[in-house]
C-alpha cells in the first residue's frame, strides 16, 4: 500500500469545489477590519477573532513599524539561546500582572503553549482530562504527552465528577478546559471545576484564547470573571485573537514558569515571537487596560446580534459571548448558507462534521467591538433573507 494513497482517495474537498461551496483558504486583499475586500468586493466580516478590533488600531501597527526598525524581522533563534529580547521579558511581566500569577512566558504560537505546555507538565502514569469541546490543540498535547488521556462531556460537571472519582486520588492530575469554548460560544462552568479540581487532587488549566479581551476585568479572562485568579493554576492565551498579533503565553506561579523554560519542547525548539508581535501585543495591552469602553462596545454589539437571531428563530445554542453559533444541522445546508451569505456580502465561517457532531453543524458567527449597529443590522437583514430561502427559520 502507497503512503499516499489516502491522499488520492480524499475526494470531499474536491467534491464541494465543484459545486461552488468549497469555503476555505479564501485569499483577503486587504486588512481585517470590519470589513475586508475579496475579489475587489467589499465584505461584511463576521468570521474574525479580532475581538476588539485592534488588527487596524493605529497605535498597535505602529508599535509593530517600530520594533521591526529596531530589531530586525526576526529574533534568528529559540528563546532558550538568542532569540530572548528585552521586550519578550517586558511583556511577559506585563502579561502576568495582567492576569494576575507571579510570572508568564511566551510562546511563537497559542497552539504551541498547549503543546509545550502540557505534555511537559503530564507525565507517563499521570492524567490529564478534557472537555470534550476543547481545543485541537489541548487534544493534540495531550498525546504528545506520556500521559493518559480522558475525556468528559462538555460543560457537564456531573460527568466531570464520575469520571474523577473512579481515578486513583493520589495520581497527579491536570483538568484543562476552553474558558470560552470557540464553536459553542459558552464558558466553562469555573466555580465547579475549582471545586472539583479541590476534592480530586488534580490541577486545573484554562485555555483563554477566546476570552481574554472579553470577558473580566479590562478582558483579564475566565478567572478574574469568576473571582477564582488565585484557585486556577495555570492560564493561557493567545495573542491571535484580541492581542491582534501572533503567539501565545502560558501564565502560573514563578517555579512551574521555571520549569517550563527548561521542558516545554516547543519553546525550546521553536524560534522566539518577532519584535512586531511583541510590539504589537504590548500595544494591545496598553488600548486593554485603558480603553474598557472598547470591551462595552463588543458587548453591545454581541447582544445585538444574538438577540436580533434569535428573535428571527435561530438556534444559537448556549452562546453568551460574542462567539454565536446559527445551528443548522446538515452539512449540505451549512456551505450552502455560507455561500448565499457571502454572495450576499457576509463572511462567516461554516463549521461542519466531524468538528461538530451532525446534528449541530453550525454557521460560526463572530462580532467585533468595532462594528457599527448599521453593520450588525444589515447582517440581521441578509440572515433573516438566507434562513427563509433555506427553510431554517
């Protein structure tokens, strides 16, 4: 048998290009704001996760110009050897105020703190346990790791609680969950999974991707919104989303830091974050902590929306956060409704099996804090035109 031979029988892909629904790998001409030019044609954007908006904030593309004329294009080399510049160390402190631990460090990617982060903290004979909504990557790192892999329902703290409690109790532990899960646009259920974590013996980690620069204080994440910075033990994030950059860190109290310098593989072995990340994401922390309104804006803008799809009869889950997920439940009908919605002037992203189950294909809605009530209003227009077409609503 060929290695490649799964390669020529994969076939969906092409199937769906020749229909004309093929969604993705759509080439954007232009910068990422509220909306973005596609084949010379304005689009409404509703597919990003630049939350607040700051990818076209001028001060943070200014930061960005800057750093790259101070240091170059690229740090040359791991964090672990050449690649540490005195702004990663500036950032890192700032990041662990920011979120309140004792020290941070970053990453060229959120998807490699998760890696880096917890297969070097679960080891062989030790559990780490998973929503069954998390991230990719908290999957991927968790085989990666030497340990044993579990997951429970999502959001389901019942099943949580079954599943630890037929674990041996003095056997390390990390629970790891999405503090606001990006297909579901829900938050993870913090108080219980402390509570939890408490009577188990196990460690808990929140992967605040998609929360912070959303929700708590100034956007600090799932822990300040709780009131429970101090009972999670580690928090990460991404500087792809709100930071309006590129990379990650991984926050905790100053000795586990420590040992995640000199056992995350994927710290050690990756080249360090540019200067114009950094920059930029430093710039995007500064608009955070002094620009709440920013944060009151995505709100209204979020409540708008939802409220506006619900009351045309869509299902929107268990979303409260600016992530609203338009159930449909056929593959088939979701890239057809993407399509007649691009065609209508939105961009939003279709989300089909097996990245959800069948019967909760999805089209992905994402509000930012810079969209104008004109702009949700017209997408509530096209929505209601596309749902009846369809027979959805």
């Amino acid at each position: 048998m060929d290695l490649f031979e799964k390669c020529r029988k994969f076939k969906d892909a092409r199937r769906a290009m020749e229909m004309g629904l093929y969604p993705y790998f759509v080439p954007i001409e232009s910068e990422q704001g509220t909306e973005v030019l596609i084949n010379g044609r304005k689009i409404l954007m509703l597919g990003s996760n630049s939350y607040l908006g700051l990818v076209t904030h001028p001060k943070v593309k200014e930061a960005a110009i800057n750093a790259i004329k101070k240091y170059g294009t690229g740090c040359a080399g791991s964090r672990f050897l050449n690649g540490t510049l005195d702004i990663h160390m500036e950032l890192e402190e700032r990041l662990a105020t920011f979120v309140g631990k004792e020290a941070a460090l970053l990453f060229s990617t959120g998807f490699q703190v998760n890696l880096g982060t917890i297969s070097a903290l679960v080891g062989r004979g030790e559990y780490v346990i998973m929503d069954k909504s998390d991230h990719a990557s908290i999957v991927d790192a968790a085989q990666l790791s030497f340990g044993i892999a579990k997951r429970y329902l999502h959001n389901d703290m019942n099943s949580l609680e079954k599943l630890l409690k037929s674990l041996d109790y003095d056997t390390p532990k990390l629970i790891v969950v999405d503090g606001v899960y990006s297909m579901d646009g829900d938050i993870a259920n913090l108080p219980e999974l402390v509570r939890l974590k408490k009577k188990y013996n196990a460690r808990l980690m929140v992967d605040d991707a998609h929360a912070v620069g959303v929700i708590g204080r100034n956007g600090r994440g799932t822990a300040d919104y709780y009131g429970l910075t101090d009972e999670t033990d580690l928090i990460m994030a991404t500087f792809s989303k709100s930071f309006a950059s590129l990379g990650g860190f991984i926050a905790a109290d100053e000795y586990v830091i420590h040992y995640l310098k000199h056992y995350a593989r994927s710290l050690i072995f990756s080249a360090s974050i540019t200067p114009a990340s950094t920059a930029a994401c430093l710039a995007a922390l500064d608009i955070m902590e002094n620009e709440p309104e920013r944060i009151e804006k995505l709100w209204a803008n979020t409540n708008r929306m939802r409220k506006g799809l619900q009351e045309m009869g869509y299902d929107t889950g268990n979303s409260c956060t600016p992530i609203i997920p338009v159930i449909v439940g056929d593959d088939h009908k979701v890239l057809l409704m993407r399509k007649i919605l691009f065609d209508e002037g939105i961009f939003v992203n279709p989300v089909v099996s097996p990245a959800v189950p069948k019967n909760r294909t999805l089209v992905r809605v994402s509000v930012m804090a810079t969209h104008t009530f004109n702009q949700i209003d017209f997408a509530l227009e096209k929505f209601r035109k596309v749902g009846k077409k369809l027979g959805i609503i």
